[in-house]
C-alpha cells in the first residue's frame, strides 16, 4: 500500500476538464479582483462560533490523533480541527481560499463515541485527503459558477461532476486507509457512517460483513444497480480500499479499479439504454448527414440527447462514427423493436427532431423522415402528424432567414 500512489488518473483528468469547462483560471482571477464576501470567513464563522476547536491544552488526545495523522500523510499546509455537536454521523473539510490561511477539519461529536481510534484516524485521514487532492477547492469554484439549486447546468456537466466528486471520494478513502494501516477499520467505519450503528454492540462479525459487501457488489457489477449519490456505494468503496491495500503493483490496482468505475459510469438501469446511445448516435449521423452538412446544431442535438444515456458523448459518437454506420444503425434499430415496440414514436421523433435542429428544413431531411417511419410501419399520415406537432411545438426559423 505504502510504495502506490493515492491519486487516480481518471479523477485528475476529469478535474482538469470541469476547471476548463468552468473557465477556472478566468473565473478565479475575477473573484479575487472583484473581493466578495469570502467563505473562509464564513466558515471560521460558524465554526469559531458554534463548535469546539481541538487544541492540545484542551482535546489532548483528539489533538494528538489528527496531527499524527496529519503528520503521517506529510500534509505540511496549516489546519484547524473542529468538533460540532451534531447527531449525524459525519464529517468535513474546507479548504482555505487564501494561501497560509489555515484549512478546517470539522468531526461531528456523534463520531467521538462511536468510533474506534483507528476508525477515528481514517476518517481524519480521509477529510485531509480531499484537502492534498484540492477536490474541495474545485468544489468551491462550481458551488459558484452554480450556485445551489441552479437548474441550467448541461446534463453533461452533471454528470461528470457527479462522477468526479465519487472518484475524489475514494482517492480521500486511500489517504484514509494511509493513515490509518488497518483495512478492517477503514471497512468497519465506512459501515458505521452508513448505519450510524455501533458494530461491535451489536455482534456483527466482520467476515459476515465482508461477505455481505461482496455479494452487494456482485449486484452492481453486473448492471443491475447504479451509484448515483455524490459518494460512491459501499461494496464499491471497500473493494476499492481492499484493491488499494492489497495490490502489487501500479497496474494490477488499475486493473482492479476498471470494473469499479465502470460502475460509476452507469447512468441507468434500462437493459434498452446501450442500444438508445447506439441508435441516438447512429441515427443522428445518418439524419444529420443526409444532406451532406452536419452543422453545429445538428451536433449538438445529437450530444444532447447521448448526454442523459453516457457521461462522455462526444467520445461515444467519435466511436460509432468509426464503425459502419449504417449496418450498426439497422441493427440497433432491430434490437430495440424486438425488445419494445413502442419505441417506435420516440424513434421517429428523434429523426424529426434532427431534421428541425439546423432550423433549416431541407426536403432531403423531410424524405428520410418518412423513408424511416414508412420502415417503423407508419402510415404517411401518421408521420404528417408527428411532423406537424414538432414544428409547431418547437421549430424557430433563423434569424438570418427573415433579415
């Protein structure tokens, strides 16, 4: 465990994508020009005011754990540990936005009596993780730019934040199991942040609960269940912390982390989700490039709509777009109506809706439309109608075509 690195690739990738999506480096520039109110001192508000600070002369040996913990992990930026009395079994960290400010550590007082001190070391550990991992201060820069709820971020985007704040969830898990060195703590006290129940009182023996953990994850790793929380479900963070502590190397860690943040990546639990991503993009290849121009907005209403089925569409359509595009798209299209008929109507409405996305309805476009829904076994009328409600429900002309 010592000898590997703590970080994953993938969340670090993701990081750098959602800071340049959010135009990070502008962004920051602007509020540190523009000196608004700041949240450092809104927490060390709340936090001086309403919770105990943990100093030797007063928390001696709660003191000596976070530090040694902290110690451990070579974490040398100045921090502040607090304890809030609050039943909820949990933790934060804030990281300073000032640099040589202290950041804050706060221990909710239900985890004091109800954690061991190994326990205890992970969780401290696992709060300073996020502060080495600087996941907390991209955290800040999108808590701004979307501030709480905010309804017009991309779905996208979403998802992607979603995926990484679960990802910085487990590298925080590895600094936790850093700190601590006992595998078993760290599993025991991720169960008792989930149950909010002492383990040890009530029996539970912790090969049960290993057994237990492993047959949850037998569940999500064969698409049957989905993590959609801000923090990843158990089974998937205890075998990560397991892979972590076991691993012989770098790669056999990566290996073992693949099926894990596949399991992440999920966005639904439809067996037709797969072949809709497969015909959103295939399909809207085929109806955006019939006139032999796929324009911006054409794009763009093809990504919209792989956006709600994979966290990464572009990358998914630069995939179909490399296979053969129509047997794909006939074969999809095949599958999906053997499985459920009626997808008929929002398949058809999906070719409509890329023929209006240009706001330019051309009459190659308007003969593909009934070309593919003649196939789908509609009537003429029938496509006329679907048609026609589109339009009207949605279709502005260019701005530039009445000028």
């Amino acid at each position: 465990m010592r000898h590997l690195d703590p970080s994953i690739a993938f969340e670090k990738q993701l990081g750098k994508q959602i800071y340049k999506a959010l135009q990070g480096s502008v962004v920051e520039k602007i509020l540190a020009s523009a000196k608004l109110s700041s949240s450092d001192d809104y927490w060390r508000n709340i936090m001086e005011g309403h919770s105990l600070k943990i100093e030797e002369s007063l928390l001696k040996d709660l003191y000596v754990l976070c530090t040694s913990v902290q110690e451990k992990l070579g974490f040398k930026e100045p921090v502040d540990y607090y304890v809030t009395g609050d039943a909820s079994v949990n933790a934060f960290s804030v990281s300073a936005e000032q640099e040589g400010k202290p950041h804050i550590v706060n221990i909710n007082s239900s985890l004091i009596g109800l954690m061991s001190e190994s326990e205890l070391r992970f969780v401290v550990g696992h709060e300073l993780g996020h502060l080495i991992n600087r996941d907390t201060a991209l955290k800040r820069l999108i808590h701004f730019v979307f501030p709480q709820n905010c309804s017009n971020i991309p779905l996208t985007l979403q998802f992607k934040i979603r995926l990484h704040d679960q990802l910085a969830e487990l590298v925080a898990d590895r600094y936790g199991l850093m700190a601590t060195e006992d595998e078993d703590a760290c599993i025991t006290a991720l169960y008792k942040l989930a149950s909010g129940l002492d383990l040890g009182k009530m029996n539970v023996a912790m090969d049960v609960l290993v057994q237990q953990n492993n047959k949850r994850l037998d569940y999500f790793l064969h698409d049957k269940g989905t993590s959609q929380a801000s923090h990843p479900v158990n089974p998937v963070r205890v075998q990560a912390l397991h892979l972590f502590a076991n691993a012989a190397g770098e790669k056999a860690l990566e290996d073992g982390m693949k099926p894990l943040i596949e399991i992440l990546t999920k966005l639904g639990n439809s067996p037709l989700d797969e072949k809709m991503a497969v015909f959103f993009a295939a399909g809207g290849l085929i109806a955006a490039g019939v006139d032999e121009d796929i324009n911006a907005k054409e794009l763009e209403q093809i990504l919209d709509s792989l956006s709600a089925l994979t966290i990464f569409p572009r990358a998914f359509l630069e995939d179909i777009a490399g296979q053969d595009v129509g047997k794909v798209f006939t074969e999809t299209s095949t599958a999906i109506l053997e499985s459920d008929p009626g997808m008929r109507v929002p398949m058809l409405q999906y070719f409509i809706a890329i023929a209006l996305a240009d706001r330019e309805i051309s009459q190659k476009e308007v003969s593909l439309v009934y070309d593919y829904g003649k196939n789908l076994g509609f009537t003429e009328k029938e496509i006329s109608t679907h048609f026609a409600a589109m339009i009207q429900r949605g279709f502005v002309p260019e701005l530039e075509a009445i000028s």
